[in-house]
C-alpha cells in the first residue's frame, strides 16, 4: 500500500527553519548581553581601583605638599635665624670698631700730625687735621697703608696752606688737609683654625 503525504511540507521545513533562526538569534542576543555585562563589570571595577589609586596619590601628594610647606616656613626661619646671628656680630664688630679705629689713629698718626675731626659712614672713615708739613702727611698715608691691622685704601681727598696766628700772635704755616680710610672686614675665625690645627699636627 503506498502512502501519500498530502500535508504542506515545505511550509513545515520554513516554519522550523524561521524557528530555528529566532531561536539562533536571541540565544545570541542573550550571549552579546553576557558579554557585554561582563565588560561593563570589568570596566567598573577597573574604575573602582583606579579611583582608588587616585584618592591615595591625592592622600600623599597633599601629604608632601604639607611637609614642603614645613620645610619652606623651616628654611624661612633659618635664613631669619641666620640674619638675626649676622645682625648680632656686626652690631659686635661695629661695637669694636671705634676702639680699634682710635687705637690705629693714635698708633700710625706721626708727629707733626694733629687731627681735628673723624667721621665715619659705613666702613669709611673721613680724617681732617692739621700737618705742619706735606711730608708729614705722606707720611701718615704711607703708615696707614703698609701696617695698618686695621685700615686699608688711605685716600688724600684734600690739602691747603693755612696760616694760623698762636697765643703770641705768631703766624705759623700749616696745612689743613682731608683724607679718607676703609676700615677692614674683620677676618673669620674659621680661616685661623686650619693654621692653628696643622701646627697642633706637626707638634
């Protein structure tokens, strides 16, 4: 007996095949949604640790910006400790200098010489007096210059005949004159110690 399939089979055959196909098509759907939450997962957490990273370099950069700023107010109280120490030896030095510089004066002035005035301005001392001679004078240029501890760079600004009358009503001629000396940079103490250490070495 033969059998005969009258039912439309290809029809059949499309409506498995379109099935297939939608079925095909959001199994891949669900995989591209899979993926993509899985990315989206990784990106998120990627983000969470580098946020992270962000806030502990955030955390030590305001850390070391903390302790610049220490050691900037640091180095400013330094360089004001410094200029206080340097105020208070040159008030010494200037406090000593007077002495020094009369004692120089007295020690190097030569006979003949008598000095009238002496006015400092800084390290510049101006001398005005009275020579009885201009040798007298040179002289006293010479001494100040070559063996003076003290005093350096003697400078003659200014010499006139004077005729002065004395007690007895006498004329005497004498020579007013102005000069001007540098008082000298006191040398540091650290230079002295090198000397001082090498002949402590050689005894």
């Amino acid at each position: 007996m033969i059998l005969i399939n009258l039912l439309p089979h290809r029809e059949e055959k499309r409506k498995r095949r379109k099935t297939a196909f939608f079925v095909g098509l959001g199994v891949s759907a669900l995989v591209g949604l899979g993926i993509a939450a899985i990315g989206y997962a990784v990106l998120m957490q990627l983000t969470s640790d580098q946020q992270g990273r962000n806030q502990y370099l955030k955390a030590e950069i305001d850390r070391l910006e903390i302790q610049i700023k220490d050691i900037a107010n640091l180095r400013a109280e330094i360089e004001s400790l410094k200029a206080r120490q340097k105020a208070v030896e040159d008030l010494q030095t200037d406090r000593n200098t007077p002495v020094h510089l009369l004692n120089e004066l007295a020690k190097h002035t030569p006979e003949g010489v008598y000095l009238t005035s002496i006015r400092q301005a800084g390290q510049v001392v101006t001398i005005t007096g009275i020579a009885q001679t201009n040798e007298r004078v040179s002289e006293f240029l010479r001494s100040t210059a070559r063996a003076s501890e003290w005093l350096e760079r003697p400078e003659l600004v200014e010499i006139r005949l004077a005729n002065l009358t004395t007690n007895n009503r006498e004329q005497k001629r004498l020579f007013d004159f102005s000069m001007r000396v540098s008082i000298k940079q006191p040398q540091p103490e650290a230079q002295s110690v090198p000397g001082a250490a090498a002949k402590t070495n050689k005894s």
